[in-house]
C-alpha cells in the first residue's frame, strides 16, 4: 500500500505541476514508509556509527521508551547503552536511574567507559508494582539525564503510561525484557532484539524488531567487547600461540587474525596492583 | 482609628467536597493578617484587624479591602470583610452582613441590638423597654443602665461611640510553630489523621510565609485515647518525624512524604489530638527563576524524587555508590542510601577515592556480584554453564592482610583471571590462592562479574 501512495504522489506530481512546489514543501512532513524516518525529537547518538546508521533520526530517540530484548537480564547492556548514557549524563547532568537491575553494576569499570560514579543511583524492588511506580517517579523528575528499568512483567498498558511520561518530561527511557516478549505488541518506539553471534562470540547480533522505516533484512553486528578487552584478548592469544610455537606444537585455527597489539598499561595511575599482567 | 473585621463561611458553600473545607487554623489565619498590620485580634467570631495606622501603606481603604480578599488564605472558602469606626462597628456591620440586611443611616446609633455582643443577654428585657437599636440604650440614662444590666453594657456603648479607649490582646507571631488540633472524630488508621494534618500543614506554610522560613523537618504527633489496650501499656504518644532536604514552603511536597509515612503507621490506640511542630527550619531565599530553557525542565527536583521513592520503598532501596581506596572488587566501591547523598565525606579522600575509581586501564567487568559465587569444579576447571576457559589472567590482589572482623575478616590473597563461558560469555572469576595460614589447602575458584 505504501508503494501506491508513493506511485500516485509520483503521478500528481508531473500531471499537475503547480502542486510540484506543494508536494515539495509537504515532503518534508511526509514521511514513506519504505525510507527512514526522521526524528521529530532530540536524538542521542549511541556510540556506535553501524547503529546509528539503521535507527530514525541517527540516535536513541529521547522522550521515547526504546525496548531492548535480551536472553539474560544482563546481557550486553552497557555494551549497548553505555556510550549514549555518558552522553546524556554529560548533556543533563543528572543521575541515570537504574530500577531493578539483575546485579549491581561495577562503578569503577564504567567510569574507566566514561559514565563517572556519582552519575548513577539504583533502586532495588522485587515487586513489578514497585518498579512501575519507581520508574515513572523518576521519569517526572527534572533532574534525571536517563532511566534504565529492568520490567520483566510488565503489561502493555503500564509500558504505554511510561512512554507517555518520558514523552512529557523528554528523558531517555530504556526498558530491559526478556526475548519472550519479542512478538506481543508493545508501546516502545523502537524495538531491539540482542544476541550473541553464533558464528563468532565477539559480536553482537542485533535484530531491531520495530523502528520508523522498512524492516532490517540482516542484524547489525556490534564489537561485543570494547576496544581494551579486544586488544587484551588478541594479546593474551598472541602469547599462547607463541608459547605454543615455542613448544613445537601450533594448534590448529589459531593460526591467522591475530595482531600484535600494544597495550598501554604502564601509563598513568598509580597502583602496580592495578596493572595488568598478561601471561599465557 | 479604623477597623477591618473578617469572617470565613465555611457552611456557605454547599458545592464542593468536605475536603475542599478545610480551614486553617484560627491562629494561623490571624498569622496571615499580621502581613497587613501588626494589630490583629480575635473578637467573638471574626478576626479585627486595625489598620489606621498602615492603611496608605497598602494604597487606602478600599483598596486594601480588595486585596484581602484576593490574598484569601483559604481560596475555597467565602471571606466576608466589613469596616467601621471603631472594632464594634465593624463586627455589627459583619453580622449585618452576614443576615444580608441593610446597613442603617446613622451609623452607630441604628444598628439593631442583637448586633453588640455585651447586650445579648438583656435582649427580651430591653425589648419590652422598647429599645431596638444601639441608640435607643445609649439614651437611657447612665446610671439607671449600669445599676439594672451591669457595667459592660454601658461600656460597651461608650466604646462603640469612642468615647471609651479599646484594649485587646494582640496576636504575635510565634517563633516555633506548634499546633494542636482536636481530631472531629477518633481516627483508628493513619490515612484517617490525614484530613487533619492537612489543616495544620495549611497553617504551617502560613507560619513560614510570615517567618520568611523554609520547612526543613516536621514532626506529627497524635495523642492516644487509651491508657491500655490488651493489656498493654501505652505511651500518652505517638509520633512520626519528615524530614526534606531542602528548606521548604511547598506543602504540596511535605504533605506527600506525610502521607506515605502515615499509611505505613500503625495507630497503638485511637487517636484524638493532633500536633504539629517544626523540627528543623531555615531562612528562605525565595524561589529563583531563569529565562534559560535547561533550567526551566518541568518536573520535580531531584531531592523530593530521592525523598518520595525512599519513604514508600525505604532508604536501603534508593542507593548510590561512592568510590573506596581499596583492591578487593566487592569493597572497591560502597552503597549509601541517597537520602544522604549530601552529607557527603570530606572533600579530600573523596578526590582520592574517586581518582581511584577512574583509572581508565582497569578491566573491570561492568556487573558485579553483590557476593562471590563458589564455583563447581569439573577436575581442574571450574565451571559456570559450562566448562571455564581461562584467556586473560592472573591479576593478583593481595589485601586486607591488616583487617578486622568489619574489614572483610580475612586476608584476601587472589589470582584475577577472564575466563570463557561457553553459555554466560566472558565472566571474571578467581582462585583464591592457598596460603599457608588461612586456608585449608584445596583450590577454591570463585565467579565475581559479568562482561556481558
């Protein structure tokens, strides 16, 4: 049906050519339902470039709920939201509100990411009716940079009650479920799916289920590891392998991809206990 | 002089819900006149204000009639304001007012008699006499009048004609507030004491309005009606304190807080007396605006957020982090309530701690266990879903050798390591390293964070 409109505004177009310049200044406000759509609010780039090319406007929609799906309640979160949040933290200034997350996030590793310590507070709640209410509290506060919920159990009607609330108070709304949910209907502007990569464990496969523009043929690939951890490991491989060599026995398939890499551990900082010792 | 007298007509309004009715106290709304002048009095049942001193202060007479009527105290309920010579005047012009008959034309001598207070029990008498208004006494001779009715009557008339000075007890501000109020009925439940508590927290933001002060911590306390109940003794009160971090005048704010912790008191006995006072109150700056956008967010403040979610979920629910200079992951950084987010450490060893906590090499993984988990051995592997594969590794960590039961008991000695696990992903676990002293001797691997 959308390639019927489009044909037919096509056809206007050259039949009619004084609604040329109407139809170039409705193009603006009209959106095809085959191309991305624009953002009407303020976006919050994600931090990563393959990412933002795929959502509306380049960035999380802010004053929207964005619903990512996972297996485990933990899984890739920050890898996903941290760079937006440092973000919006640094934009707002205000704490990023964390309700019910699985387990206690570790301050020192995300400030190593840029989200500094003091920008986070945590409400723990067992109860779904607690953490619906925590939530939209936090919501209607001026103060907020951002709201990460952890709501397993909720029902549409509640998920909708909160969109409205970020869409009033314009706050980044992030709402954590499990993949079960993927095929109910939900309120949320856009939708993401996260797995891991069956063929390769460093990887992030991402399904974005629902977004303004055409379906996704092929998941987004995101590094699953940051820059550190992906030098830290091609490292630590580079040294078994030629520990192996050295041993006469090279295993099979570990071969070629590694790079030799450089870490800088010895800049800075002031505890040698903190440093890294990469043995093989 | 000059007089203003005041009266509100709760009853007058039959539209509206009860709760709508609610008064301030009449302390309070005496509070609210000394704005105008510093002479404000209770008489029978209105509030005289004399005003001849101030009245060009506020623009005239008329004017500052209308703007004590636009400055109700209590929006919902019917003001009623009348003027006069001297306070009897005024107060006869009220009732007058009040009956909605018209005002006489000689101003105090053909007021009706019913409308001076020290005549009404001489009423039916001086009817039969034939004396209908203030004039018709005035001219029974004097000494007649006081040896017959007493001595207030007539004092009373030479007062109305101001030829008698006036005395009357002027009402101060207090410097602490504290309010009783007797409760309409037996309230059993603390939502019940709600209704009444509103009442004394509408006279309070009066009492901080005419102070200049923000609210910092209240206290409600509620008299029990039983000396024992079941066979128990109970205390003469019970109590429960709000505090807010911020000064206040907003009672919207208060009354919130006052009412979750309500709803989770439990009453020992009925209760029949309410009594506010303030705990904690600071000079109030006035509430400063901006044209800027960034500081016009709509929304509450983050002070009254943190408050609300800590009173309904409790204080250990609503927690931020701070930094702490030590190398065992689980003490590396605390948990404090936010309701103390700002009493925070000295300033020094939070830069400590804080430079501590953002090194930008370590790897930390982003989730940690809020306790290690001891894993299954599988021979030589420990295993977490799976069998562990061991890529990064040792980081070692030796600390707390110089602790105590508080400091985490005993000495931590132990190899960091990332491991592989073939359903979780990348997790960080440790083996805590057999030391000749403190551990028996077999190899303990334990899980403490996710990379996911």
């Amino acid at each position: 049906m959308k390639y019927c409109m489009k044909i037919q505004l096509t056809v206007f177009a050259m039949g009619l050519p004084f609604l040329d310049s109407f139809s170039n200044a409705a193009g603006r406000g009209v959106w095809h339902a085959d191309e991305l759509g624009l953002a009407d609010a303020q976006v919050i780039a994600t931090g990563h470039a393959a990412l933002d090319a795929q959502l509306p406007g380049g960035g999380w929609p802010v004053g929207a709920m964005t619903e990512l799906l996972q297996a485990a309640p933990e899984a890739h979160v920050w890898r996903l939201l941290l760079p937006g949040l440092a973000q919006a933290v640094q934009a707002r200034g205000g704490p990023v509100v964390l309700v019910g997350a699985p387990y206690e996030p570790c301050g020192a590793s995300l400030a190593a990411q840029g989200l500094p310590v003091e920008s986070l507070m945590c409400v723990r709640s067992e109860a779904p009716a607690a953490r619906l209410w925590a939530c939209e509290q936090a919501l209607r506060c001026a103060d907020v940079a951002a709201v990460v919920a952890w709501l397993p159990q909720a029902r549409v009607g509640e998920l909708r009650r909160l969109q409205l609330a970020a869409a009033q108070h314009e706050l980044l709304l992030f709402v954590c479920r499990p993949e079960s949910v993927a095929l109910s209907a939900s309120p949320a502007r856009l939708r993401l799916r996260a797995e891991c990569c069956e063929a390769d464990a460093s990887q992030i496969e991402l399904h974005i289920l629902k977004r303004r523009g055409p379906p996704l043929a092929a998941p987004v690939l995101l590094p699953a590891r940051n820059e550190r951890m992906a030098a830290l490991l091609a490292a630590a491989r580079l040294r078994r392998k030629l520990r192996h060599q050295q041993q006469g026995t090279v295993p099979a398939g570990e071969t070629a991809g590694a790079r030799v890499v450089r870490i800088d551990a010895w800049k800075g900082g002031q505890h040698a206990l903190d440093r890294l010792a990469v043995v093989a | 002089m000059h007089w203003i007298a005041l009266r509100w007509l709760p009853e007058a309004i039959t539209s509206g819900s009860p709760e709508a009715q609610a008064l301030p106290t009449p302390e309070a709304l005496g509070w609210w006149a000394l704005q105008y002048t510093p002479h404000v009095a209770w008489q029978d049942e209105a509030l005289m204000l004399e005003v001849s001193a101030c009245e060009r202060l506020w623009g005239g007479r008329l004017q500052l009639m209308r703007q004590l009527v636009a400055a109700n105290p209590a929006p919902d309920v019917r003001m009623l304001g009348t003027q006069g010579a001297t306070s009897l005047i005024a107060l006869a012009r009220l009732r007058l007012f009040v009956r909605e008959e018209k005002r006489p034309a000689d101003m105090p001598a053909g007021l009706p008699l019913d409308t001076l207070s020290a005549a009404r029990e001489h009423l039916d008498l001086l009817a039969r006499l034939g004396c209908r208004t203030w004039g018709d006494v005035a001219a029974l001779p004097r000494g007649g009048l006081t040896r017959r009715f007493g001595a207030e009557l007539r004092a009373a008339l030479d007062t109305a004609w101001g030829l008698r000075p006036e005395s009357h007890a002027w009402l101060t501000l207090p410097d602490v507030f504290e309010q009783k109020l007797e409760l309409p009925a037996l309230a059993e439940t603390g939502p019940e004491l709600m209704w009444s508590a509103n009442r004394l927290l509408s006279a309070l933001q009066i009492w901080l309005r005419a102070r200049q002060r923000g609210a910092r911590s209240l206290e409600l306390q509620w008299t029990l009606d039983l000396k024992r109940f079941n066979g128990v003794n109970l205390p003469p009160h019970q109590q429960l304190t709000v505090r807010t971090a911020e000064p206040t005048q907003d009672m919207a704010h208060l009354r919130r807080l006052l009412s979750e912790k309500l709803a989770l008191a439990t009453l020992a006995a009925p209760a029949s007396w309410l009594r506010l006072r303030t705990l904690e109150t600071d000079p109030w700056a006035g509430a400063s605006t901006s044209f800027l956008p960034e500081d016009n967010r709509k929304g509450d403040r983050l002070h009254e957020m943190v408050e609300r979610l800590s009173v309904r979920l409790g204080a250990q629910q609503v927690v931020v982090p701070s930094a702490q200079a030590d190398h065992r992951p689980e003490r590396k950084q605390a948990w404090r309530p936010a309701l103390h987010m700002n009493s925070s450490q000295p300033a020094k060893s939070a830069r400590n701690d804080r430079a501590a906590a953002s090194q930008p090499d370590a790897i930390y993984p982003p989730w940690l266990l809020p306790e290690p988990l001891l894993l299954e051995m599988d021979g030589e592997r420990p295993c977490y879903r799976g069998p562990l594969s061991k890529l990064v590794g040792p980081q070692r960590v030796e600390a707390g050798w110089w602790g105590d039961k508080e400091e985490g008991g005993q000495p931590a000695m132990r190899d960091y390591y990332v491991a592989e696990s073939p359903e979780a992903g990348l997790v960080w676990i440790f083996r805590e390293r057999p030391s000749a002293r403190f551990s028996s001797g077999e190899v303990r691997w334990y899980l403490q964070g996710f990379y996911a």
